[in-house]
C-alpha cells in the first residue's frame, strides 16, 4: 500500500494532516517534516490507531493490543 499524508488547507491558514498506511513511530515523522517543509507549528496532535500498530513478518499491520488486568 503506498504510503501518504492526507493535507486540508482551511480558508484560516489552518492545516490538518493525517497520515496513511503509516504505522508506529512513521506516523511520527511526517508531520515533523511538514511542518518544516511549510515553516508551520504543530499545534494539536492525536494518535490515532495506526500508531499502536506493529507489522507483523508478513507484512500485514497488526494491532499492537496491551490489556489492562482488572
């Protein structure tokens, strides 16, 4: 799956970015070089699921699950 960053440019200057079919720590440095490439300050940033993803050794994503005990 090819890999991207989904960008919204509001009317107000904002930028909304989500990356996609980046998982872990990937889904971290994109937006770092966005803002460099735009000279822009991240303001909000969210992890969404992709984040606590692993790939697994066939290369499928798989979610990276940690289960609290009650």
């Amino acid at each position: 799956m090819k890999k991207f960053i989904d960008i919204e440019i509001h009317p107000d200057g904002r930028i909304h970015a989500e990356t996609v079919n980046m998982i872990g720590e990937e889904c971290l440095i994109a937006p770092e070089i966005l803002a460099a490439l735009v000279k822009a300050e991240i303001v909000d940033s969210r992890y969404l699921p992709n984040y606590y993803q692993t790939e697994n050794t066939n290369g499928l994503a798989q979610e990276n699950v940690q289960r609290q005990e009650s």
